[in-house]
C-alpha cells in the first residue's frame, strides 16, 4: 500500500468528510450548512484537526483538541478518530494516532485523553493509551 499523506484539514475537504465522518456517527450531511459549519469551525483555535490521504481519498480523519488549564499546563483531548471501513487493518490508524501524537507534543500538552468504545481499548492500548477512570456523559 503506498503511504498515507496526513495534513491539516482544508475547507475543500469536506465534502469527502462528511462522507467519511458518518462512518463514525451518521448525520443527514444534506443537511448541514457547509459554509457556516466551517466558519464556526475554523474559529476554535482549540482544535487540530487532520486528514489522511490515501491516492487523493480521504481516508482518516482525527483531531487534537488543545485545553489551557488555569495552572498553566496544556491537556490534549483525541476526537473523532474515523478510518475509511475501505482502508482499515492497513496501520493507518495507527498513523493517524502517531501524527496526532505529535501535534499534542507540538502544542505542549502533558497527558492526551481520548473515549473510545470498549471493543476499541486493546487498539489504543497498544498505541500507548492506559484505561483510566471512567467517562460519563450527559448529552443537551
């Protein structure tokens, strides 16, 4: 397989996006204003997100959202982990963690959290991950 090219996401990508993200959670991306969803978007500077291209495809997607404590240290949050069901059990979301890695190093954050569903633990545990805690949500 040739190698996946990772860089930061591009408005012209979300077309492809969409696509690849209701692989992850379905949306009726019909729906959504692409105009204003990417203008929200591109305001919150918190956020890094990247895309993997596979011969011009789309075929991953994750982000690193950065959060400033008010002690002054700088926590990662992983979201939206998504690799094309066409391209997986190929190491590219391995990839795809590594790079995302690297943007919370860049960023200087001290620890990276993620949620992940359970089947999903043994994967990110061999990229480093520890279980710790538990999540609870409440969705509005």
């Amino acid at each position: 397989m040739s190698e996946v090219i990772f860089r930061n996401i591009k408005k012209k990508d979300l077309d492809q996006l969409f696509v690849l993200l209701n692989q992850l959670k379905q949306m009726d991306i019909d729906t959504i204003d692409k105009d204003s969803a990417w203008n929200d978007f591109i305001k919150n500077t918190s956020s890094n997100s990247i895309v993997g291209l596979y011969n011009g495809k789309i075929v991953a997607y994750g982000s690193v959202v950065v959060e400033n404590k008010v002690r002054g240290e700088v926590a990662g949050h992983i979201e939206d982990i998504v690799v094309d069901s066409e391209v997986r059990g190929k190491m590219i979301g391995v990839s795809l963690i590594k790079e995302l890695i690297k943007v919370a190093e860049n960023k200087g954050c001290y620890r990276i959290t993620l949620f992940c569903k359970e089947t999903l633990v043994n994967f990110y545990a061999r990229n480093g991950f520890e279980v710790n805690n538990v999540v609870m949500k409440k969705y509005l």
